[in-house]
C-alpha cells in the first residue's frame, strides 16, 4: 500500500506531464487530420449543392427554356420558386454544419 507522500508524489508527476503535454500543443499528425476532415466536409457540403443544383432543371421539364416575363419581374422565378428555396435551404444547412465543425474544432485547439 502506498504512503500519503507516494500517492502525492505520483499525482504531482502526473500533472508535470499534462503539463508538458498541453505547453507542446496538438500534433501535427492531429492537425493535419483535423484540416483534412474540414476540407473533406467542404467538398462534400459542395459537390451535394452542385449535384442537386444540376439536377433541378430536369425536373422543371425542358432545360434552359427561355421565356419572356416582360419588365420589372423576376425571370428567375419563371418556373416557380421551389427549386431556388430549396437549394438556399441546403446552402444554408451544409454552410452551419461545417461552421459548427470548425468552432468546435477550434474550441478544443485542434485546427
């Protein structure tokens, strides 16, 4: 069994090396993983939004129709507005999620 001084003792160097460990700062094994994870959910967050922004003529029937609205409206909304609000949407969704990935990422000093 060990003494009040040995347990002391123990604790005492156990916090030295935390010390260490936390003055020497992350690895760079972890930072590269952790910049790789944050560019990797970029790409992916991009390729969705470009995937489902390509797809979306095809559903609204004939590709690149043109058509004339007249003055002062939006030619944009032609085909209705659904396809613009939900890609806004996921724009949105995908731009929060990597933002809450590189705050808590920071947070625990790691990127």
């Amino acid at each position: 069994m060990r003494s009040t001084e040995e347990r002391v003792d123990a604790v005492m160097s156990r916090v030295r090396e935390l010390k260490m460990e936390e003055a020497a700062g992350p690895k760079k094994v972890d930072l590269l993983r952790n910049r790789l994870l944050v560019g990797g959910a970029f790409a992916a967050c991009l390729a969705i939004l470009i995937g489902i922004a390509s797809y979306f003529p095809n559903l609204a029937g004939v590709a690149g129709q043109a058509q004339d609205m007249g003055e002062g409206s939006a030619s944009i909304l032609a085909e209705g507005p659904g396809g613009y609000i939900v890609i806004g949407v996921l724009a949105f969704i995908c731009g929060a999620a990597l933002t809450l990935l590189c705050v808590r990422l920071r947070d625990r000093g790691r990127i």
